[in-house]
C-alpha cells in the first residue's frame, strides 16, 4: 500500500508510476494508492496509463471494496454540534440524556499509556467481541491488534488522546477511549473512538465529548472518516455531516506472464481498458 504524502504532485506521481511499478512486480502484489487527491489520481490514471479500480470482483478485503471509505467520511461542523438544537439532533440528545441518566454525568481526562493501557485494551477487545458477534467473519484479534497503535498515543500539541469514564462509588470507571490529531489550523481528524459496549449509549456520549473537546481546543471541524459498513455510516450520520468527500483509491496489478486487462475510471473519454504486458 502507498499512502498519499505531502508534497509535490506530480513528484508522487512520477514515483509511484515507476518505483510503484517496479515494487508491485518484484512483491507480485497490487499497489494501492489509498485516497489519492483528484488531480493525483487524474495524473496516475489519465497520463502513466498504469493504474485503475479494482478488478471485478477484487477489492481491499472480500466486503469492503475501498478499505474504510466504502462510505465516505464524515466531517462535522463542530460549533453547531456543541449547540445540539433543533429536531436534527433529537435522536442524539435522546442517546445522551438517557446516558446520563442511567450511569451519570460522563467524565473526560487525557489518558495515560502508563496508568490506562491495561483497561483500555480490555474495551477495545469487549468492543470488537461485540462487532464479531453482528458480523460474522471479523477477526477480533486482527481487529484489536489494528488498534494497539492508538493505545500508544500520549497527547501533545497536534494529539489528543483520551479515556472517558463514570463515577462508581466514588471510583473512576473507564468506559471508552478517543484519539483525535489535527489536520489543519481548523480542523482534526478522529482515528479511534470506542466505547464499553456493556453501557448502553456510551458509543454517542464518548464521541461526543471527544467532538467538544476538540472545539474547546479551537477547532472548527473533524473528520470522522468513512465507513466499512452501513450500520458505522448511518451512526456517523447523527453527527449531521456538513461534508462528505468521497475519495477513490487506484491500483495497480503486476502484469502476469500473458495479457491482461485492466480496466480503469476517470478518464475525460469515459471508463478505457489497458491490456498490460
């Protein structure tokens, strides 16, 4: 997989047109450019002639055919959000209240890989229990094994990382974990939010605190980022979304022993096959 850097464009398009195709033969893998910017992509489709959409019936894994962006990403307008008015957010609210009703006021600290680690991995892993057992084929330990990165992450100036947790006889009860980092001077993007799934509603009310802490912080917007699944997407759309950006991945296939073609979109003519050598 190559991830999008900063940079001069047509620099990464050069690379990944023939460093990429050189890597992709010698490995025998696909090259993912995962989302790439529309010019970008134009380059790579429109000028090498090298790379396309997945083949039919190919695709990041056997369900989600653009990785976590089978659904778009989510960016959230965060000052309307703090507000919650209006009947938009009335399922929200309705979550919220009847969080705090049943578990008390939600409470939020920066967390501590030294003190919290232990107990945050444990929700992550009843979290993604939880998951397997509505979708069956999840791998729970690949699943948490993916999130372990976040569970390293101290905040700083660009990260913030936090535990969110109730109060259980006078003792703190951690319920779930949020990692935000920004994107700009304005906006932030949010790479992990879980909740206990042994409290009901705790999934909104920790990512919506997560959000107000990001506008306490000054930020104007977050991206929840896309979705691999319609029950993640409908949940991000609570939020109320102010963009959906949808960006496409392009690949390219090491060419086998005899001709093969492969097709790609975006072109100005419409959808052209390449038949590779």
């Amino acid at each position: 997989m190559a991830v999008n850097p900063l940079g001069n464009q047509r620099s990464v398009a050069d690379y990944l047109s023939l460093d990429g195709r050189t890597l992709a033969q010698e490995s025998g893998a696909q090259l993912i450019v995962k989302k790439p910017s529309r010019k970008l992509r134009q380059e790579l489709v429109d000028f090498t002639h090298q790379f396309g959409g997945y083949k039919e019936g190919d695709g990041w894994d056997g369900q989600n055919k653009h990785d976590d962006d089978t659904f778009p990403p989510a960016v959230i307008d965060l000052r309307s959000l703090a507000l919650t008015k209006g009947e938009k957010y009335a399922r929200l609210r309705r979550s919220l209240n009847r969080f705090e009703r049943r578990y008390g006021k939600i409470k939020v600290r920066e967390y501590d890989p030294s003190k919290d680690f232990a107990r945050v991995k444990k929700i992550v892993e009843k979290r993604m229990q939880d998951i397997a057992t509505r979708q069956p084929g999840v791998n729970v330990e690949e699943a948490v094994r993916a999130h372990l990165p976040f569970l390293d992450q101290q905040s700083d100036e660009n990260t913030h990382s936090l535990v969110f947790y109730v109060e259980d006889k006078g003792r703190e009860k951690p319920i779930g974990f949020s990692l935000t980092e920004r994107i700009s001077r304005h906006s932030a993007g949010l790479y992990a939010g879980v909740a206990d799934p042994a409290f009901e509603d705790a999934q909104y009310a920790i990512h919506y605190h997560a959000l107000l802490h990001l506008k306490e912080k000054g930020y104007s917007y977050c991206n929840l980022g896309g979705s691999e699944t319609v029950s993640l997407d409908q949940f991000k759309r609570l939020f109320h979304p102010v963009n959906r950006p949808y960006k496409k991945h392009v690949v390219y296939y090491p060419a086998p022993a005899r001709p093969h073609a492969v097709s790609y979109y975006g072109h100005p003519d419409g959808p052209k096959t390449i038949w590779l050598k």
